[in-house]
C-alpha cells in the first residue's frame, strides 16, 4: 500500500534539529521524499507498523508531529501531481 507521511519537527534547539534529520533518514530507508517534510513509500502492513513506532520513538509528542495518509494499494488515480520536480513510479526500479 501506498502510504504518505509528512511531519512537522520544532527546530528550535539542537534536539529538534536532531529528531528532524532523525526522522527523514528514516524516511529516506522506505520510501521517496517527495517534498521538504513529506514521503511516499510503498510499504506492507508489518513495514508500515516497524516505522511508525521507529518515528514514534524519535519524535518529541509535546512538541512534535507525524500523519499517515493511507492511499492503499490502488493509489495511481489518487496522486496527481503538478509543477517541478517530475513524478515518479513507486514500484518502478530505483537506479542509484
């Protein structure tokens, strides 16, 4: 399934600025980042549990906050996308 997570991460001393790099690295390790503070990853249900208590464990709840949206496995007529910054296939090959 699809699922978007975007966070919001207060940055005003060197903590935050931690759990915020924290945060998208571990990201970055499912999915795609799609903007400054938002990722697509395509994850199983067992992958979507193992990472919302990972960024639970690294964000800060009186100071901090994460969203799912889960966009399911049948996404594509969901997103649209518009502007810079070309789209991409979340199930297609990543070249690195």
């Amino acid at each position: 399934m699809l699922v978007l997570i975007t966070y919001d991460v207060n940055t005003e001393d060197a903590a935050g600025r931690k759990r915020l790099r924290q945060i998208a690295k571990q990201c970055v390790n499912y999915g795609q980042r799609v903007q400054c503070s938002v990722f697509e990853c395509l994850l199983d249900a067992a992958q979507c549990r193992s990472l919302q208590a990972k960024l639970c464990k690294i964000m800060d709840p009186g100071k901090d906050s994460l969203r799912f949206y889960y966009l399911g496995n049948h996404y594509e007529s969901k997103v649209e996308h518009f502007g810079v910054k070309n789209s991409y296939a979340p199930e297609g090959p990543l070249i690195l």
